[in-house]
C-alpha cells in the first residue's frame, strides 16, 4: 500500500481547522486540494504547465468535471433546486407545511412528523436531505424550532435510515462490495446484507435516540442549546442565513398554498426513483409534472416557470461547488494514500476483541476526513474482511462496522454532500452544522464505540 506517510494528513486537518476558524466551507476544501498536491509534486518540480503541484491540480479539477457521477450530481441537485423553486413558487411548500402543522400537535408531533417522514424516504439518502427538509422547515418554524436542530433530525434519517432498509442505493452498494471483497459468496451479496443489518449498531443507535432528544429525555447541550434558546426567542434561521431568507420572503409575493402542488410532485418523483433507481429522471419527471399541474391553475406564465427553474438551478450553485470542491480533496487524498496509511498505521495494536471497535472508529474518521463515503468503504473492505477471517473475528460484525462507519461519516462530515443538502434544505451554512450539530452527534459515536467494542467481545 503506498502512501506519503503522515504527510497525507495534512490536507484533511488544513481543511478542518480553517473551515472551523473561516466560517467558510468551500475555500477551505480548495486550499486543502492545492495543499494535498503540492505535497505530491513539491512546490517547484518540473514544468510548471505540464508537471507540477498545479498541473496536477488542474488534472484533478479535469477528472472530476468530467466523471460521470460528477455530472450526475450537478445535474440532479441543480434541478433539485429547481423544483424546489418551483413548489416554493407555487405555494406547495407552503400548503404542505401547513396540513403538516394543522395534523400535528405542538412541538413535538411536529418533530416525530419530521423524523417518521424521513423514515419513510428511505430510497435515497439525496432525495431524504432535499425533500425532508424543505417540506417540514416552515412547519418546525412555526413551533420555534432552531434550523440547526431540523437540520440534524433530517440528516439522523439520511444514511443511517438508508443501510438499515435493504431496498436502497446504500444497501445496493454495500451488498456488492461484500460480494467482491470476499465477505458474501458470489450471487449471495444481498442475503448477506440482509444478515448484516442487525450488526449495523450505529445507524440504530443514531436514528433511535433522536427521539429521545426530540422528547428532552437526553437534553441538548452547547452550541445547539444556544441555537434553540435564539429560535425560542423568535429567530429559527442562524445568523448566518437569517438576512438572505427572510429578504427573499419579505420580497416575494405571498401565493396561496394548495398541498397537492407539493405531493403530487414529490409523489411522481419518489415513484420514478423507485421504478428507474435513477434520481436524475425522477427530478426531471417532477418538473414535467409542476409544468403540467401549475398550467391549468395559472399560477405562472411559461417565461416565469422557467425563470424559476433557472434560478432555483442558480441557487444550488454554493451547493455544487462545495460537492466538487469535496471530490477534488478526495483525489489529492488518495493520491496521497491516506486511507491505506492510516489502516496500515494501525495495524499492529489490532486484536480480535478490538477489531470491530477499532475498525469503526478509523474507518468512521477516514470517512469523516476525506468526505469519501463509499469510496472510503471501497477501500476498507478488501483490507478488513481478511484481516478478520485470519482473527477469526465475525464477519457479519466486521461488515456492519464498516457500514456504520461510513453512514457515520455521511452523518458528521460537514463538507461533504449529504451534510451540504441537508444545509441547503433546512437553509443553514455547512459550519452552522458543524458547530451545533457534531456535539450532539458525539453521543451516538461514543455509544456505537462502546457496542462495538462490547460485541466484539461477546462474539
């Protein structure tokens, strides 16, 4: 396994810490990109244009733009946004959140509603970030509920809702990397899978003790106490955000909300994404259908639904730029080898007791660090799995420690693109979320350490 040694840490901490002390989300995964390769090629080797630290930067920004799952994300949350825009437009958001509001009672019914729906959109983690969020954010303001808290009950039913349920884009992954790395028998990697959830320990722990926050039987604490006492006080959006939302409402004109404009297309979207398993052609069908649904009830001229495409697509752009930036950090990162040196790393203090315990954690950080999900679990994989068939450690364990590792790393890392849309929807700053949100995550980690390490022992 090659790799530059400890210098392939450099780039995840540069980004981490001036992420923390900037405020800022976007400039911090570029500097820890241009970081990464300048580590690679030194600060002055070879031609500048063709073999150096920038050529090889330019060579990754090429690569990503140009990689089909690059382009298929741009254009998935760009017409994300645009249907969003539309339903706002529309006034479906709004009649939605207020039958939400209307058939739940109080505060928490409101938050249950939040976290059963987010349950119930378990197909795709993207589409739960997106349309959790944006359909329930009107109904939490109303009981005061801080932006920051709906952001991380949203994102708590994101990944972790998605590997516990075998019928999603998650549990269709992972279910073949079983099968290629060698932990399920070939054509056996779905049944494997299936004997693999119940080992799945943090994804349990993490979707079940929101609603133990939700009913204050666990408190909250820091920087999220903070951010509810500020929405108790009246003001649900951080600082951040509170100046550009609340201009854009004061500034359009109020539309009477119907529910069906919002159901309807959220319907037709989730059952194309269902029937296809792409969620390219469900947004795509979701705007064909506010086309045809908006044009009998006049809620719009043409020229100002496809304004209102277009801008929606606009305002996914910070979205996208940060998704990209996360990928261009990826590719300086294994370029690097950072995931094969820290595994490497750590190697000998393994044991068998240790090894699930120990594998979530690391493999958890690395996912954490580079924003990698399932490329980290790409790598991890193939490395774990014969390690604990030489332990004779359970495999079934060992699998649900890596997949809970890397569905930890979809719930905490703050760059990376389920925390970025889960910003966007609940209409935060990726750093609001890290402030607020990792604290309160902290609990869950800490007690999936401790069951890991307990069943590590007992098995």
């Amino acid at each position: 396994m090659e790799h530059f040694g400890a210098w392939s840490l450099i780039p995840a901490l540069v980004v981490i810490v001036t992420a923390l002390i900037s405020k800022r989300t976007l400039e911090p995964l570029l500097l820890g990109a241009l970081i990464g390769f300048i580590i690679l090629k030194g600060p002055g080797v070879g031609d500048f244009m063709t073999d150096s630290w920038f050529s090889e930067f330019i060579n990754a920004v090429y690569a990503v733009m140009m990689d089909p799952v690059t382009v298929w994300i741009i254009l998935v949350c760009g017409l994300f946004g645009s249907v969003v825009a539309l339903l706002e437009k529309a006034g479906g958001t709004l009649g939605f959140s207020d039958i939400a509001a209307k058939a739940t009672k109080g505060r928490t019914g409101t938050l249950f509603t939040t976290w059963i729906l987010g349950i119930i959109v378990f197909v795709d983690d993207y589409l739960n970030a997106l349309a959790v969020g944006t359909a329930m954010r009107n109904a939490t303001d109303k009981y005061k509920v801080s932006r920051e808290f709906l952001a991380y009950i949203v994102n708590s039913t994101g990944a972790t809702v998605c590997v516990l349920i075998p019928f999603s884009t998650w549990s269709a992954f992972m279910a073949g990397q079983l099968e290629s790395s060698g932990a399920a028998a070939e054509g056996m990697g779905t049944e494997t899978y299936f004997a693999t959830i119940p080992f799945i320990l943090y994804a349990w722990i993490a979707v079940i003790i929101v609603p133990l926050f939700m009913l204050k039987v666990i408190p909250v604490w820091g920087p999220m106490k903070t951010a509810e006492l500020r929405a108790q006080a009246g003001q649900c959006l951080p600082d951040s955000t509170v100046d550009l939302y609340l201009t854009k409402e004061e500034t359009e004109t109020p539309v009477k909300g119907k529910a069906m404009n919002f159901v309807i297309p959220m319907l037709v979207l989730a059952g194309v994404v269902v029937y296809t398993k792409d969620m390219l052609y469900g947004v795509i069908a979701a705007i064909l259908v506010c086309a045809i649904l908006f044009a009998p009830q006049r809620i719009m001229k043409i020229s100002e639904f496809f304004e209102t495409t277009i801008n929606g697509f606009k305002d996914m752009i910070l979205v996208l730029g940060i998704i990209v930036a996360a990928f261009i950090l990826q590719a300086a990162n294994d370029a690097l080898g950072l995931t094969p040196y820290v595994i490497e790393s750590v190697e000998p203090i393994l044991s068998p007791a240790l090894l699930p315990m120990l594998t979530f954690v690391i493999v958890g950080l690395l996912a954490f660090t580079t924003g990698s999900f399932w490329g980290v679990a790409a790598i991890a994989f193939p490395i774990i799995v014969p390690l604990a068939d030489s332990m004779g450690v359970s495999m079934l364990l060992v699998a649900g420690a890596v997949i809970s590792a890397a569905s930890l790393g979809s719930h905490t890392c703050f760059y990376g693109d389920a925390v970025t849309l889960t910003s966007a929807s609940t209409q935060i700053r990726n750093n609001d979320y890290a402030k607020a949100v990792l604290p309160i995550i902290a609990l869950p980690f800490v007690l999936g350490c401790i069951a890991f390490l307990i069943a590590g022992i007992v098995m």
